[in-house]
C-alpha cells in the first residue's frame, strides 16, 4: 500500500490578515454564506451577542483571506485602496537572504503542492510504482527536473559515476567498454524529448477512476537531453550491419531492466544520455546514464544504463512480455508496441480545480506524437460539438511536449472543455470510444484518447467520460 | 511556413553572423566590406577522430554482464534443478512476497491462480484470456519461458537480486511451471530439456506484432476526422468519480496551486458545501523555527548498512511494508535483556511466525554489522 498522508496546503493569510478588509479582485458572496448552519440559526434566534460578533468577524475575514484570488467586498469598495499596496510587506522592508544560501535552488515555500504524487492503492509496493508529474501546476513545454515522473521496477538507485560503465557487445566486431569520461569526451546532441510511460492514462480504459490530469496524464515530463547518438556507439562499435535487428538495453541497478528496441529506432534519434535540462540526469531518471528513445514508451528509455547487446531477434524480456503487453478482445496481447501516438489534454482548467467567476480564461494544455510534430489542436468547450482552433506555442519540435493555449469566457453554464490534436502524419487523436471499439476496455496500456473535463456551475471542474 | 532548403539557411546563417562579426571589428566604418562565407565541414567529425576513446571489452568482463537470455535461450547457462528442489527455494527466497504457491496479490500481481488449463497447453492459447473476470496471472500471459528463467535469474528476489545460483534458478522456474501443471513436480528442468518445455507453455501462441505500434511510420488502429461543427449530435455524461470516493487521492486543494485561476476543490466536504469556512494557515511564516527533526530510531538509523543489505526491499521505518516497520519491531523488544543477541541472531538466520511472514537469512551481514542494526532496534 503506497498511500501517503497529504498534508494540504492552503492560501496562508499574511499575520495582519484579521485586521484587513480583503483585497481586491473577484466578487465574493455574501459573508454569511461563509458562516456555518449552526452559527446561522443561532445568531437568528439570539441576535449577535460580543462572542458571535468576535466569531462573525473571524469567520468573515477567514472567509475572505481564504478565498483564492479573493475578494472584494462592500467594505474593500469604500476603503481607501488595497492593503496589500497601503501597507508594504516585511520583503518591502528588510534585508533579503545572500547569495547561496541554497546552494541548490529550490522552489517557493509558497509552490509545496506542485509535486510528485503516487496515486493510492495503484502499486502494492513502494519501489516498484509510479509518481506523477503535477501538470496542473506546470508551463510551458519543459519539465522542471524535480518534477520529472518516475517509474521504477525495483527501486532507484544513485550510482557512482566513476564505478559506471558502458557495455556494447553481441553483433558488434569490437565489443567495447565506456567510463563516463570517454562516453562525455564524444561528440554529443542535446535535445528536446517527451517521456510517457506506456501506462499513462490506462487508469482510465474503462471508467473514470482518478480525479485530477496529474493522475489521468502525469506518467509525461519533456527535458533536454544531453549525450552521445546511439547510432554513433553502433558503428564505432561495428555492428553487423547484414545481422543486427534488434538492440537490448540493459539497466545497472537490481531490476537490470531490459528491452528490445528495433534497430531502426536505434539508428535514428536514439541518445545515450546523461545530462539533462542543463545538469546531470537526477538519480530517480537514471543518474548518470539512460537511453532516451523519442516517441516510445518510457520503459524503453532504460535508466542507469549499463550495456547494449546488438541481435537479430527480440529479446521477449520481462517487461515485454508479461507487462507492457496490450491485451486485445479476442485474447491475444500485442507484443512490442511501442510508439506513443499522437495525444493532447488540457491541464487548466482541469479535474479537481475551481473557476472562481464568470468571465475570460486562458485554457492551457499540452499535445505530442510520437510519430512527428504537433500540427494542430482544437479545443472544444461543449463536450466535442464544435471545435476551435488553439495556438500552439513555440517552439513545436518533432516527439516533444508542445503547448497550446485558447482563449475563453465562461457564461457561468455547464461546459464540457476537450482538446483534440492533429500530428504531422495527419493522424487525429481519438475518442475513447473509437479506441474501444478496436482495442476494448483491458488493454491497460497506449491510452491516447480525448480527455473531457466537465465544468460544474459551481466551477468545479470534474473528470468525466462522455459516452 | 517557408523554409529555406538547409544549405541555404546555413549559409544565410554563417552570413549574418559574419555581418555581425565585422561589425564589432575596429576598422569598422560603415562600409560594407566583402564578407567571406566560410562553409562549415560537411562531413560529421567521428569518421575517424575518436576511434581511440573507449577499449575492447574482455571476455571475462562480458561474461559476467552478457545475461540475458532470449526465446532462442542463446546464452542459458547448463544447469538443472527439479519443481521439487525449486519448492524449497521458494519458501525460503519468494514465498513471503509471492504467496506458497505464487498466488498472493499482497505486493506483486498473482503468478499462477488457475486459469491455465490442459487445453490451454495443448493450443498455446490461455482461453481465460478472453474472460474479463478473470485475473490476469504471469502464467497466462507469458509466452516464452526464457523469460522467467531471464527475469529470475537478472531481478529476483526483489530484495537480493542475482544471488541466485544457476540450478537453484532452474529448479524455481520448474517449481513455478509445475504450479500451472506445465510439468510434474518431479520434472528436473535444464539447459537440455527447456526447448521442450517451451512446447508446453500455456499462452506460447498468445502474443502478436500485427500491430502499428511497434514502428514509427506503423498503421494506426483508429482513424478520427477533425470535425469542427455540430459534430457530436448527443453528448453525455457517461462516468465520472462516485461522491464517495471524491477524496480517495487526499483532499485536492492541496494538490492546486494556493493562488491563481484555478484553486483547488476542497474535497474533504461535500460537492454544493464550497461556501464552508476555508482552512487557513499551513505555511510556516518566514520568523517560524524550523521544526525540530524527530526524536527516535528514524534519525539514528544505520541507512548505509540497510540500505547496502537490501533491508529497506521489505522494511520501512514507520509502516509495514514486505515485513513489519523498524519502530514495531523495536517497540516490540526494546525492553527485552536480550534484546540485542536476539534481534541480531534472527537478522542473520531469518524467521517465521512472528509477524505473520517470512523473513529470509541475511547470512551476508557480519556478526558484528547484524549487532550493530540490532542494537539500533533495541535502543
């Protein structure tokens, strides 16, 4: 059981909240609905009494500070501004903390919710599970490297960079050894790649099951990877060019995680990296070696690499033949399926998030294919009846995150909010239902149907699924 | 949008820069002067330039990484073991985790519970497949029984991989197939016979690559039309998360952003309750101490030695994991005069019974290093 206690964390008032009126911005109701039943009735059979008037002041001005994004109120109005801007903050006013006091930077005290979380009761193991990347607090195309999701088999491990070594032999006429040093002394590439776990969304093939898009969609993180070619390891290493099918990769921690990968995946884009989003890799995503294989499940992209065999036929390993395996109608699973196709959600507004007022909104989210780039996303507010298109956010590169954003006003109304994105093969992301009719409920993995987030009149947004 | 053919660009590139370069140059005067367009090398530099970093890999070296075993059991060391042999491996090594008879779902999905029949072994396909009842065990679904003997072999057990012999491997992957009736319990399973073996594997003609997702320019399954007016004529809502279970993921307004457009639902109350009074106040303010670090076994803990020892695969600090948490453990016995000769005889020779599990010999751990986690526990 991997359930972990959550400690929310909740808009904290600065300490002189009590004596403000609020401060500007959205319309609030009216203060006594922040107030209890039991408080209501109580003050309407015996009036306000000193104690009430304590606890209605409290109450009111707890209610307004807690109000995300709050609050104006008639008191606001007829003040002289807001006491955010008339009274200047502690920060305004003293000495701020020296340079490397973190010597490792680290996020606000103010952001602790956006982490990575496990989803409780997926796993019965710690080490063999998952945490999602918080996407519904992310930007843009890449993924802050803390925030990367993991998958592990048996745990991570940090591995000494000076006890690693690199490994290529099978049908290769000179099987080699790498240390780090000579793997960074090569000629290398950086660039910019999705990772999705096989797995994402495949909570989801039957019904709605988790509630937030870190859950739905989290197994997806997009960094720039740093390292050597795999192609390049391949001929200085001579692979049989007549023979070789297939590559193996091989991790070093004590999963030793293997897969098959094709050799024309091998040869294309595939990198042996180590640096990523400017630094080493982070131990949890393979410290200090992985193989990145853009557009493929992440469970080929092996962590903490330690060998790669050249052969002429799959390798039917573990993880390619007893899990991330899809499992179809008539009984038999589809074996090595790969490819990540094309795929969009929206991350905000989404499921377990409030819209706080009518008005406009930037609808965000993100699309990729593992088969190209991102051509086009459309975003539909009605649950699929009509479609608008979105902008895409530069830069749009081949098997990465892109991020899109459109425009919206919301009528206070019930609303249905999807995305829907087009790749550069022409290939159109699916409804579920398409999917289903083909690959049925069970199939567990390659989820890349149209997500539906359905907007309450309370503003509460919802996961649903929309037959 | 227009491209320039690659060539082009380049050029054009490697001439902007020049222009700028000039331009930062003293004789600079405002005229133009002939720009020479350096073409950068062609021809990528590892042709030849590095053929020297890296070294051959000697034969020892890749004998001791090179263990991987395919379908076509290339690589499977000779060796021999029988279902019989494997059974008490098996519950000394596997069974805490996996269940007697490999079927408990307490920390891994079932191994084997049923579901393979004789006809199965007979067709190569596992009919229960079909059956969305059913659960969906190791055994039905494995094709090939290189993998167990791989998978065994590389990863297993979960908190001491590859410390298995070779026979003791085979004897486990015969233990497993003679659970499914894949063999007899006194079938001896080895480099010999294992072709045979895979003959008799339940789900052998289970798998398929007639698929579009094993490469890159594959068929897809589906094929949507980017509709964009009045295409879904009946919208509605077919599934969503039940009111009861709103706040199994913990509540989700800690989970949001505390500012912003989109706050989180508080979903520790009830849907139409949002206008409740509002929790307030968990951020520590910048004048607060930081909390003091817990008093107790967590902050003294050996981790080099429980983590080097793979103790923490099955224990936790606080929580019950495989086995139960330290500070059970320590609660339990602290008090105890022998405490510290008890705990460190049961550390390296295992036990039973006591929790209601299995724990399995640490015989690697030095007298002296199972004392010292032991008087860890029994502070």
């Amino acid at each position: 059981m991997s359930e972990k206690e959550v400690v929310p964390q909740v808009y904290s008032p600065s300490p002189t909240v009590t004596e403000k009126p609020g401060s500007l911005g959205h319309l609030l109701k009216a203060p006594e609905s922040f107030l209890d039943k039991s408080t209501i009735a109580a003050v309407s059979k015996s009036g306000v009494d000193e104690s009430r008037r304590r606890l209605l002041r409290t109450s009111f001005t707890t209610a307004l500070a807690g109000m995300l994004g709050a609050g104006i109120s008639s008191r606001a109005l007829a003040s002289e501004g807001d006491p955010d801007i008339l009274t200047l903050p502690p920060w305004s006013k003293s000495l701020g903390k020296a340079v490397a006091t973190n010597p490792y930077g680290q996020p606000s005290k103010y952001e602790a919710n956006i982490v990575r979380r496990q989803s409780p009761g997926l796993t019965q193991t710690d080490q063999s599970s998952v945490s999602f990347s918080p996407l519904q607090g992310m930007f843009g195309m890449i993924t802050a490297s803390g925030l990367h999701f993991e998958r592990h088999h048996q745990g991570w491990v940090d591995v000494d960079p000076r006890r690693h070594r690199l490994m290529i032999n099978g049908l290769v006429s000179k099987p080699s050894v790498f240390t780090m040093e000579e793997l960074m002394r090569l000629p290398s590439v950086s660039r910019i790649h999705f990772i999705e776990c096989g797995a994402n969304t495949g909570m989801e093939w039957g019904n709605t099951a988790v509630p937030t898009v870190q859950y739905t969609h989290g197994m997806l993180s997009c960094s720039e990877f740093t390292g050597v070619p795999l192609s390049l390891l391949l001929e200085h290493a001579g692979y049989d060019k007549a023979r070789a099918k297939y590559v193996l990769a091989e991790g070093a921690d004590g999963s030793s995680m293997t897969r098959t990968i094709e050799i024309g995946r091998a040869l294309d884009d595939v990198i042996v990296a180590y640096g990523m989003n400017g630094e080493m890799l982070r131990p949890e995503n393979g410290y200090p070696l992985r193989l990145v294989v853009p557009g493929v499940q992440g469970v080929s992209s092996v962590k903490w690499l330690r060998r790669l065999e050249v052969g002429d036929q799959p390798y039917a390993t573990k993880d390619e033949s007893v899990h991330y395996v899809d499992l179809m109608p008539d009984g038999q699973h589809r074996q090595y399926t790969s490819i990540q196709e094309a795929k969009s959600v929206i991350t905000s507004p989404s499921g377990g998030q409030r819209l706080m007022t009518k008005g406009y909104y930037n609808v965000s989210g993100l699309a990729w294919s593992g088969r190209g780039t991102v051509a086009r996303v459309d975003v539909s507010f009605d649950g699929g009846r009509n479609w608008y298109t979105a902008k895409l956010e530069g830069p749009v590169l081949p098997k990465a995150l892109t991020r899109f954003n459109i425009g919206w006003v919301w009528d206070g109304k019930p609303a249905i909010l999807q995305s829907r994105v087009i790749d550069s093969t022409g290939y159109v992301q699916p409804m579920k239902r398409q999917l289903k009719e083909v690959r049925g409920t069970r199939s567990v993995y390659h989820n890349n149907a149209i997500q539906s987030w359905q907007v309450a009149e309370s503003g509460e947004v919802e996961n649903v699924q929309i037959s | 949008m227009f491209r320039f053919p690659d060539g082009v660009a380049r050029q054009f590139s490697v001439l902007l820069v020049a222009a700028a370069l000039a331009g930062c140059g003293q004789e600079s005067d405002g005229k133009s002067e002939a720009v020479t367009v350096i073409t950068p090398p062609v021809a990528s530099p590892w042709q030849s330039s590095f053929e020297d970093i890296g070294r051959a890999a000697k034969p020892a070296e890749i004998a001791a990484w090179d263990i991987d075993v395919g379908p076509d059991f290339a690589g499977l060391p000779p060796g021999s073991g029988t279902a019989e042999q494997g059974e008490e491996i098996w519950l000394a090594r596997c069974a805490a985790c996996h269940g007697d008879f490999g079927d408990s779902n307490k920390f891994f999905s079932p191994l084997v519970l049923g579901n393979v029949t004789q006809q199965d072994i007979e067709t190569g396909h596992v009919a229960a497949l079909k059956d969305p009842t059913r659960v969906r065990t190791t055994l039905m679904k494995v094709a090939t029984v290189s993998t167990l003997w791989d998978y065994i072999n590389r990863a297993m057990p979960w908190n001491a991989p590859k410390s298995l012999s070779t026979d003791e491997v085979y004897s486990l992957v015969a233990y497993l197939l003679s659970l499914g009736y894949i063999v007899d319990y006194d079938f001896e399973l080895s480099n010999e016979n294992i072709a045979e073996v895979q003959a008799r594997m339940p789900n052998r003609n289970g798998m398929t690559r007639e698929h579009g997702l094993w490469k890159v320019d594959g068929e897809p399954d589906v094929h949507n039309t980017a509709c964009m007016t009045d295409c879904e004529t009946h919208v509605e809502v077919a599934s969503s998360i039940p009111a009861f279970a709103r706040n199994a993921h913990g509540n989700l307004q800690g989970q949001m952003r505390t500012f912003g457009p989109y706050p989180g639902v508080d979903t520790s109350i009830e849907p139409g309750a949002e206008t409740a009074p509002v929790l307030v106040a968990e951020v520590p303010s910048e004048t607060e101490a930081a909390p003091a670090p817990e008093a107790g076994l967590a902050t003294s803990a050996p981790m080099e030695l429980l983590t080097s020892n793979g103790c923490l695969g099955c224990h936790q600090i606080d929580n019950k994991l495989v086995g139960p948490a330290f500070t059970a453990v320590s609660e339990k016995y602290a008090g105890r005069d022998d405490a510290v000769v008890y705990l460190s005889r049961k550390i390296r020779q295992g036990g039973s019974g006591i929790w209601g599990g299995f724990m399995p010999p640490m015989p690697q751990l030095t007298e002296a290093k199972a004392e010292e986690i032991a008087n860890w526990l029994a502070q």
